[in-house]
C-alpha cells in the first residue's frame, strides 16, 4: 500500500523546502522528494541556491573581497601588512563548510517539523479525483506515494552554449566556477548577467584577468540606467573588461586552456585566449523526466509549466512555484511563491505583488531595485519625480571606505506614491528592504523622509533620496 500524503512537494530548494515547511505548520501531511547528491555523493536538502548557487557564491564574494581588502585597500587605514598569501583550498573548505551547516540546517527543520525526505526523482504515473500518483526511484527500492495536493518545485539549471562541452574544469558553468583548484591568470566569462559578474568578480578579486563577452548591446538592461551607467563605471575601474554586443562563434579547449572566437560590435574579428571560461548565459527549467504528461501536464515552448495567477497548473490540485514557472528565477520569490500555495490549500488567500520582490547582484558595489525603473515608467507616460542622493556624502559610507553609488527614488509626481528605488551601494541588499516595506504599504516618498533614520549609517541615504524627491535633501 502506497503512502498517502496532503502535499507532496518535489525538489527541495529554497521554493520546495519553504513551501513543505509552511504546509507543514498549517497541519498538513507532507512530503518532500529530493535526489541532489553532492560530489561527494551524498543527498542534500537545499537545492541549487543552498549547494551550487546563493549561498556559496555569496561565501566566496566574502572571502575574495576580504582578500582585496587585504592586499589593497588596508593601507588607507594606516593598517599594513607583508606578502599576502591566497590559501585556495581553505577558502573553498569554508565555502563547503557554510553550505554544509546551512543543508544539516534544513534537515533539522524537516525533522522538527515532521517532514517526510523521499529521497529520489520523483515522477508523476497517474491521477484520480481524489489523488496524484508519484513514483519515487533512485536511491532505494523504486516506491510510488499519493497525494491530495502536489507542489512542482524542481527549479533550473545553466543553460549551456550549443557544441560547448562544460567539464566544470576548463570551461565551467556556475557549479564548476565555484570549486577552480587555482586562481586563473586569464579568465573569460560569456554573459554579464549576475552570475556572470559576482563570479567574474569573485577571481578578479582574486588575481585573474578577468574578460566578460555579453551578447546584448545593452549593459545591465534591466537595470535602471543610471545604475547601469554607474555599475558599467565601477567595473571598469575595477579592471572587469567587459565587451557588449558580441557575438560568440568557435570555441576551442584543450586539457589546459580555451580560446574563444567571438565577432565585437563593430563586426570584428576577435580571439580571446583563457585559462578557464565561465559560461553564465541564463538558466533553464529542470521540467525533464518528470511525467507531466500522465497526469495530463505539458510545459510550454521555452520549458515552463504553465500556471495562473494563484500558480495553479491546468491540472486540479498540482502547482508549480519558482524557476520552473514565470517570473524572475530568484529564491526568494520561490518561497514566497511555496508560502502562498501552502495557504491556498490550507484555504487562504494570500498574495503576492510581484512588483515588489527586490532584486540583487552581490557584486562591489552591491545593486538592488525594486518596483519600476525611471524609462519604463516614462514609457507608459507615468509623470514622475525622482530624487537621488550620493554615497560620498554618507558618513558612515566615508568611513567604512565604500563611498561609491548611490541611492535613487523614484515616486508619482501627483500623489507621491514610491513607484521604484534603485541602489548601487555598500550594503544595498540590505538597504533595499526599507523601500519594499513601503512599497507593500503603498508609502509615499515623503514617509520614509519622514523616518528618522539612526546616524551614522548608510540607511540615512535611504531617507536623503526620498527628501530628494521633493529637492529638500538636508545633506546635500
């Protein structure tokens, strides 16, 4: 006789583990099928985010910009030091370290709270009225569970360039670029996207020659354009090479290097020579060999389950959440996402306002947004103001030595109404929360210039922006 569940979760990232959790706490039976194994060979909870992704890539981010600190920017602060030595292995020992906490982590909030781990590939076989059938095979003996209510949760991987073989030793996606044994002295990069960039960065910092190749003409074009401009000015200065409009042709490994053929913008020729590429060009859906199909289930033309507003799929009780479906492919929008379909079986109604989930790059500066930017709210014909105010004129900025960027409001020009924040800033991940508050409460500018913010901190720039807004900046 099969197990029978409420809900059956499948994948275990920041999307399936939250969701399982949520359903769990409102009294469900739940279930999780998870079959990630790390190269050590042992099942992990957590996903892509916790094991190749979020998670490491912010830990190496650490590490290297501590290094760079270290060997170039300490002397400002009359601090000095000799020869400073790169321990790579250690370095990644923490990296791994961090991520195996974090997984063990998960774990114990399975246990606690009460959370089968079907440890497996899950696969849909059938479905009746009453229930969805699922077969669970790979690590035991193959075994099919049922449930009122399954939750498709499987997120992405790297999209790869056709006729690119990735070993994850020479030419490498996110995964491999996480676990290079040696600093190489010339990397190449194909994508200037986040991943490209926070790990472009990461070796950078590090010691390598760092050249990025992007496809688009555009640098940063979902950014707003001022903090494209200003990121674009940063990087460069920096020493990221990076190279718009390209358009990438043969490229060519060997057991020690890669070149890359690729025509510039301007049509030309080129050849660049590496001792390691990086190939970060996007992501696509991990919607394979999943069974859709018995359960009367087809992903769309670019691999996404389809699925409305509440993401419910066209099939009775079966939802799908996070990279697998629409929307931007962040964690935390998958667990808001896991949250809201927990609740709606448990027969709530929640929401979630897409335009205020933020987004982040983790590079130096740190860039975040929320809500519009200023040319798309100019497109629609929106009448807008916008108030923006300097780091360099931040104390606390000044004196953590990170006076880059800037902060940027943007609000209704009738009503006052905060449409959009734009951060390139020490610390903007953080800072970018105070504008999703406001803009969930429907703020206006004037509010957060009306909150009085702790001095010094970068937070006041938060409030200067805003009283930007309205061209009465006290600082500026």
């Amino acid at each position: 006789m099969s197990k029978e569940f409420d809900v059956v979760v499948i994948g275990a990232g920041p999307g399936g583990y939250i969701a399982a959790i949520r359903a769990a706490q409102l009294g469900k039976s739940v279930a999780c099928i998870e079959s990630w194994k790390n190269p050590a060979g042992n099942l992990k909870l957590g996903g892509t985010c916790l094991n190749v992704g979020c998670i490491p890539s912010k830990a190496l981010l650490a590490s290297s910009e501590e290094f760079e600190n270290v060997s170039h920017h300490l002397a400002d602060h009359g601090i000095n030091v000799g020869d400073v030595k790169l321990d790579i292995s250690k370095m990644l020992a923490r990296k791994d370290g961090i991520v195996e906490k974090m997984t063990k982590g998960i774990e114990f909030l399975f246990r606690k709270n009460k959370i089968t781990w079907l440890k497996g590939h899950g696969k849909f076989t059938g479905k009746t009225d009453a229930c969805v059938q699922i077969e669970v095979s790979g690590e035991a003996e193959t075994e099919t569970v049922t449930a009122k209510n399954v939750i498709i949760a499987t997120g992405s991987k790297a999209r790869h360039l056709p006729g690119i073989t990735v070993d994850n030793k020479i030419v490498a996606d996110n995964e491999g670029a996480l676990k290079f044994d040696s600093v190489p002295k010339k990397l190449a990069v194909i994508g200037a996207g986040v991943i490209g960039l926070e790990l472009g960065s990461v070796w950078r910092r590090l010691g390598a020659d760092v050249t990025v190749l992007e496809a688009l003409p555009a640098f940063l074009g979902a950014c707003d354009e001022s903090l494209a401009k200003e990121a674009a000015k940063q990087f460069k200065k920096q020493g990221l090479d990076i190279h718009l409009g390209v358009k990438i042709g043969e490229v060519k490994m060997t057991d020690s290097s890669v070149s890359v053929a690729y025509t510039d913008k301007d049509g030309n020729a080129q050849m660049l020579d590496a001792d390691r590429l990086i190939v970060s060009i996007g992501r696509v859906p991990n919607t394979d060999n999943l069974g859709l199909e018995a359960i009367g289930l087809k992903t769309d033309e670019r691999g996404f389950v389809p699925i409305d507003d509440h993401c419910a799929t066209s099939v009775p009780n079966v939802y799908a959440i996070g990279d697998v479906v629409r929307g931007p492919m962040l964690a935390h929008k998958a667990e808001d996402e896991g949250v809201l379909v927990a609740e709606i079986i448990d027969g709530q109604k929640p929401h979630i306002d897409y335009n205020c989930i933020p987004w982040v790059i983790y590079t130096e500066s740190e860039i975040a947004w929320v809500g519009k930017t200023e040319q798309q709210l100019k497109a629609e014909g929106r009448e807008i103001r916008t108030g923006q105010f300097p780091m360099m004129a931040n104390g606390r900025a000044l004196g953590i030595g990170k006076a880059d960027g800037f902060v940027k409001m943007i609000a209704d020009a009738k009503t006052d109404e905060l449409l959009g924040c734009h951060i390139i800033a020490a610390n903007a991940s953080d800072l970018i929360a105070e504008a999703v508050v406001a803009m969930e409460f429907k703020a206006a500018s004037e509010d957060i210039g009306r909150i009085c913010h702790p001095h010094p901190s970068l937070s006041e720039a938060m409030r200067e922006a805003a009283l930007a807004v309205d061209k009465r900046a006290l600082n500026m």
